[in-house]
C-alpha cells in the first residue's frame, strides 16, 4: 500500500504532523507528473472542511476526471448510492460520521450489491503515524493518503486504482503548470502566513493559492462557531474533530504557528485534557481570528464598476447551467475559472463564487438554480 500526502511534495511529513512544522520540506516549483487522463473515470472525495476539497480537487483535475465532492459522510452515502465511481478519497476525522464509520456502513451494502465491497477507498488522513496503515485496512478501506499530498505518489495511487481500461496517456510528455514566480505573489505578504510553502502546496501558481485563502476564510469562521459550541457544551471529542480539520486546512495555506496551536488543542483532545483546551481555546480563536482579518484585507478587494460584456456572460452562465445539470466537471471548472476571471473585481463576482460554492460541496440543485436566476438577472439589466 502506498502513502500519499495532502498536499504536493515527496516527503515525510511526521514531523509537521507532530507540531514540528520547521523541519517540513516543500519546492518552489512545482513538478507535474501527470502521466494519464481518464475522462471516463468517476472519483468522489469526500472531507469536512472546503480548504482540503478545494486542494485535492485541484490536484487531480489534469487527470480530467469527472469529480464529485461532499462533506459529510452521509451525503456520501447517498452519492455513492446513485453514482458507480471507480474511487473514493475518504476523509477519516469528520463531525457526525467518521470516514472510519461512513466506510463500514457503505461495505454493509455489499449484501445487497457487490459494487459497495469492491469500490476502492482510500483514506484521507492527517495523522499518519505508526499502525495508521493496519488501522485502516482492518477498517475496510484500501489505501491511504496523508495530508499534505505528495503529487508523484497521488500519481502512483491513481494509477494503481482507477480501471486501466479507463486510463488514457497523455500525448504530452510535459504537463508541468507555471512555475511559481516569487516576484507575483511579493505585494499580497500576509501577517502569519509562509506565502512561498502556502503557493507550492496550493500548487504553485497565485492563483491557486488566493483560491485557497478564500476557501480557509470560509472554513475559519465556520470553525469558530462550531468550537465555540463545543466549549458551551463541554463535548470535547466534538471539540477535537474540528480544531483537527483547523490544524490541516491551516498547514495547507502556510499558517505553521496557527496550525501548531491547533494541533496542541487536538492532543489535549486526544487525551480528554478538558483544563489544557479551556485555558487556550480563546487564545487560540483569537489568533485565528486575527488571520482571517489579515486574509480578508489582502483579497476581499472593494468592488469596482468595471465594464462586462453581459451577453458573453449571459452566454457563458448558460453553458454553465448545462454542465452542472450533465455533472460535467471539467467544463465546469473551466467556465467557473473563465468567469473569474472575467468579472474580477465586479459586482457579479460575488455571485460567481456563490454558484461554485455549492458545486464545491455538491449542492448541484441549488448551483443550477442560482446560476439560471444570474442569467435572467443580466438579461433584465441590459434592458
């Protein structure tokens, strides 16, 4: 069985896991070794906290496979019952239902089917340490990746997992995206966060990475209010699950110092050392608080009339609207990235983020909905 870490280097990772992020290695390149395509191949991934399915979901899109995402295990459950994908990427630690319990309910259904003791499963976790790899196989899964994801072992799971049959080679030999560039990412320093570490783990570009931070200031606040009923309730195995999605989603962008704390506060779970998370809960949600001001400073920019060509955007809305209802995901991802780009900085962009808000985490119902509603709304304004 191979590791896999979440996201991109080829390195062991027990330290940073352990709290001793200083010795965590990463490149300021970044390498593809995509090898293959498989367009006919159908993946669901599965994780609590947006910042990672952002992340994964970015990783394996030059496969231009059809993805699906959700986070929670029962909507998993429901997805895997109306679709056969061909692999799972599970989360292990999620609120209400683990992957741990979400994997056994869907390997009971193999009573009624034989698909659901076959579909390949593989472990998201980010406490790779000694037994993980036991743990997981006596618990029905069939793989497992640490998080953060090391690029060529994702390329050896994949390979290893998803049909041949559906596996196409690429003609090109170099898949490799934009190199980082140090000089384009210089004016959005940010106040505890390493921005070299946070762009190569979002995949190397700038682009990438602002994507990432909108995704963990969305994660934060959630968090907060969640931690924060924890506290009230005193249900510190609650408590622990979500400061532990905190610990990795913070590792993902740069934010060592937060992400430490975080995992302090995890172990303390671990340990049902209720007085340690009581004496440094607040301290912990206020530097957490902290950095998602200083995130929201540098890319919640104020909203400019900028000119938009309406029909394209109309035109385009349109396409997307047909995408999300054929769930096709790589042209979703295309048209979402298009118009991004187009309405940066305008007032529609907020709406755009909206509609892949919902793709992200599969309310594909309510993106289709929101989408059409924009279309009409340009068509009325240009009137």
């Amino acid at each position: 069985m191979n590791v896999l870490s979440m996201p991109a280097y080829s390195v062991s990772i027990a330290n940073v896991l352990n709290g001793d992020s200083e010795n965590f290695s990463y490149s300021d390149s970044n390498e593809s070794i995509v090898k293959f395509s498989a367009p006919e191949a159908k993946i669901l991934i599965v994780d609590d906290i947006t910042t990672n399915l952002k992340v994964i979901q970015g990783l394996l899109l030059p496969y231009n496979m059809s993805l699906d995402l959700c986070k929670s295990g029962m909507e998993a459950i429901g997805l895997i019952k109306s679709k056969d994908y061909d692999l799972v990427f599970m989360d292990h630690k999620m609120p209400e239902m683990d992957g741990v319990e979400t994997v056994q309910h869907i390997r009971d259904m193999g009573a009624e089917d034989e698909y659901y003791n076959n579909v390949p499963i593989v472990a998201l976790t980010a406490n790779a340490v000694s037994g993980t790899r036991e743990m997981f196989l006596e618990n029905k899964f069939d793989d497992f990746l640490s998080k953060p994801i090391d690029t060529v072992i994702l390329n050896t799971i994949l390979e290893k997992w998803i049909p041949k049959d559906k596996q196409e080679k690429n003609v090109s030999e170099n898949n490799n995206r934009d190199v980082l560039n140090k000089d384009n990412y210089m004016d959005i320093e940010i106040k505890g966060l390493n921005l070299g570490k946070g762009i190569s783990l979002s995949g190397g570009t700038v682009e990438a990475y602002i994507e990432m931070l909108e995704a963990f200031y969305e994660d934060g606040f959630e968090r907060i209010s969640e931690l924060t009923k924890c506290i009230e309730t005193e249900n510190i195995s609650l408590y622990t699950v979500h400061v532990h999605g905190l610990k990795s989603a913070a590792a993902l962008i740069g934010g060592d110092e937060l992400s430490g704390a975080a995992y302090a506060l995890e172990m303390a779970g671990n340990r049902n050392d209720w007085d340690f998370i009581e004496t440094h809960n607040a301290e912990f949600i206020e530097s957490l608080e902290t950095l998602l001001d200083n995130i929201n400073e540098k890319i919640n920019r104020e909203e400019a009339e900028i000119p938009l060509d309406l029909d394209e955007l109309r035109g385009k809305l349109i396409e997307l609207k047909l995408a999300i209802e054929g769930f096709n995901a790589s042209t979703m991802n295309s048209i979402i990235d298009n118009l991004m780009d187009k309405t940066h900085g305008s007032y529609i962009n907020a709406d755009i983020k909206n509609i892949f808000k919902n793709i992200l985490v599969g309310e594909f119902d309510e993106a289709a909905i929101l989408t059409e509603s924009l279309a009409e709304s340009l068509d009325i304004s240009q009137d």
